[in-house]
C-alpha cells in the first residue's frame, strides 16, 4: 500500500494498492489490508518506471576508474577508438551490463532497451553476456535487446549472417547503422536489415547520424521498404539528427512519411550544437517519440549518467522548453514514448497495469523533471528494488 503520493496529473494525493505485482486499486484513503507493508508516500510524486529505450549496456566502462575522453571528432574516430580500447581492457559484457543495470535501476529504470555490438572480429560475445545479464537480474528490470552493427554491415562481410544469428539467439530488435555515411551503401545495409525483420518477425530501430540529405533520403528509403513489407509500427529511428536541420518543407515531407508507416523516433536531446529532431513540431504531427541515455561512461564521450529524469530534463533545455505541458511531454518520451517501443503490456498508473513504479519527492511532473530529486523508491512488479537512491540487491 503507497499512502499519500500524487500521481502524475493528479490534483490530489491518494493511495494505491499493489496486489500480486499490479496496481490493485487507486483512491482517496483505501483500506489497508491485514498484513501489508506500508510505504508512507506523503510529499511524494508517483511516476511509471522510467525507461531507458537507448542504451549501450555491454560496452560502459562503469565500475572502471575514470578514463579522460581521447576519441577523435568523427563518428569513424569515435567506433575505431572504441574498438581499440575495448579489445585492451578486456573487460567482460555480462560484469559490465549488470553494473550499469544496477545504476540505472536505483535511478528508477524499470524497462531498457540496450543496442549490444554485434561484428566479425567478436561475434556474439556481447550478445552472450547481456543475455546472462538479462537472466540472472529477470524480476528486476525488463531487458530488451538490439543487435547493432556497431562497425557497419556491408563493410564488414559477415554481420549480417552474426546479426540474424543473434535474433535467432535472443535478440527481439535488428539495429542498423548510417547506412550512408558508414556502409556507402544504402540498398545493400538496408535491403540486407529489411529482410532479416521481415522472416524473423523482429522489430527494427536504426542509429542514423548522417546529417542533412544524407540523413533525410535514408529516411525515405527506411520508410519505403517499411512499407513495402508491412512493418508499420515496427520501425524506429534512433538520433536522426537529419530531422533538426531541414527546411520546414522538406521536414514536412518526411513527417508524413514518420506518420503515414508509424516508424518512431528516438533522441536523447545530443549535446553542444549538434542538430536534433525537434519534439514537439513531431508529436503534434502524430510521430511517437521515445528516448534513451546511449552510452554511459564509455569511450564516446563522458556526459551521459544513466538518469532518465535528468534526460527528460536535457530534452526540456535543449528544446527551450518553459510551460508543463512541454515539460510533460519530455517525460513522456522517458516513460510511456519508450514503454510503448519496448511493447510492455499494461504499462501506466491505472488499476491493472503492472507495478512498475517511482517515488521522489516533488509537488508535480514539471517539478521532477526539473530537479530530477532522488528516487526514494523504486518499485518492479510490485517489489521494492531500490530505496533512497540505492539498488537493493549487492553488486556481483
Ligand atoms: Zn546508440
């Protein structure tokens, strides 16, 4: 029983009841039942777990001594760094998804989407540790995995075949990779990735950085062969840096296409002046929008910390954000925008839905977002697996 929070949008406090793992019961002063442990809530704000739809698990550096930013300024700088780095620290996928898991939850994360590095020179390595990872911490956190082809497709012969494989083994989504700027090759990463999802029934979520024309025609090919193979609704976009940097006709163009095949975008509102899809202009337009923190603590760069308030907090900024309902919509992509991506079922604060649920201490949502203040519980299925800030469970 959670005495007193206000819901999200609510206008006053009230209690909800928890029964075997969902949300029983909402209202004004419920009843206690005999033998329930009581959360005394007063002053709190109650959120639907936050979710981490774009992360990075297998590669963070979390739990490693700091490491100063080394990597060059291109997009190939930073993957060829990375590789590099990686092979000498040698660290291990699973020791490394399960410390960054473990972060990520006492930050209120109950769902995560993880892209894990699938290429030739390590086959399905990391795949193999985030899905250890996913085992043993099953009933604290849902997982779901990305194959992503980290060093291009057609580029490096044979990750297509590890990419299929790695679905076969466990992986619910294909991840692609500039199909343009990395492959020089469009029809063939895209055609290849198209393909793969269409037989094996997989969701697609594509990271595109290439900018501008670049970036807006491999938007038009990804939309055409969504619909081609009726994938509607299956297909998400991640960056698409492209989209902050169109004129306002052809953003037009490419809205309707976002809107007419349902593919969804992703942005973790990138730092500095790097271009971004603008949030607003696309989910009045009808494009569904989630969000991420991408690396954490890697060799990309050192900004990212694993908060999803903090994240639905630095879309608000960067956007230019002011009034609740913006402030609202920036949390919505750190929770039911990247619930809705993950395909979790009864995801919400109603009676029925899972619960999978935060406590802080904040008046309202815009509040949160804005102070990002301590997660004081944080509830998966019904249990409590992080209390003031910290995850219940030691670190293995
Ligand atoms: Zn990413």
């Amino acid at each position: 029983m959670i005495r007193g929070a206000r819901a999200w949008g609510a206008d006053a406090p009230g209690d909800l009841l928890v029964r075997e793992g969902r949300i029983a019961a909402t209202g004004a002063a419920l009843q206690v039942p005999e033998a329930a442990e009581v959360i005394d809530a007063a002053g709190c704000l109650l959120l639907p777990g936050l979710v981490d739809a774009h992360a990075h698990l297998d590669k963070t550096l979390w739990g490693e001594p700091w490491r100063p930013h080394q990597a060059g300024p291109t997009l190939l700088d930073k993957i060829l760094h990375e590789r590099q780095v990686l092979q000498q620290l040698q660290l291990s996928a699973r020791q490394q998804s399960a410390r960054l898991l473990r972060h990520l939850v006492a930050r209120g994360t109950t769902h995560i989407r993880t892209h894990v590095d699938i290429a030739p020179d390590i086959g399905l390595t990391g795949l193999h540790g985030v899905l250890a990872t996913r085992e043993a911490h099953r009933g604290r956190v849902d997982l779901q995995i990305v194959a992503f082809p980290q060093m291009g497709v057609m580029t490096r012969p044979g990750t297509l075949d590890l990419l299929e494989q790695a679905v076969r083994e466990g992986a619910e989504v294909l991840g692609g990779l500039d199909p343009m700027g990395i492959d020089r090759d469009p029809r063939g990463q895209l055609d290849g990735l198209f393909d793969i999802a269409a037989r094996l029934g997989c969701e697609l979520d594509v990271h595109l950085h290439d900018r501008g024309e670049l970036g807006a025609v491999t938007i038009e090919m990804i939309a055409e062969r969504t619909r081609a193979l009726g994938l509607q609704g299956r297909v998400a976009i991640s960056h698409a840096f492209c989209l902050g940097m169109l004129e306002p006709a052809r953003l037009d163009e490419l809205i309707a296409l976002l809107v007419r095949d349902d593919i969804a975008i992703m942005t973790h509102a990138p730092s500095g002046l790097t271009p971004f899809p603008p949030v607003r202009r696309l989910h009045d337009a009808g494009v569904r929008l989630f969000s991420g923190s991408d690396g954490v603590r890697d060799t990309w760069g050192p900004l990212n910390n694993g908060d999803m308030l903090e994240r639905a907090y630095l879309i608000a900024y960067r956007n230019g954000f002011r009034h609740d309902a913006d402030l609202d919509l920036a949390l919505s992509m750190c929770t039911h925008g990247g619930a809705q991506r993950l395909g979790a079922a009864a995801y919400g604060l109603q009676p029925g839905c899972t619960a999978d649920l935060v406590l802080l201490r904040a008046e309202t949502a815009g509040e949160a977002v804005v102070m990002h203040p301590v997660r004081e519980w944080v509830i998966k299925r019904g249990r409590v697996v992080a209390r003031g800030g910290k995850c219940l469970w030691p670190e293995a």
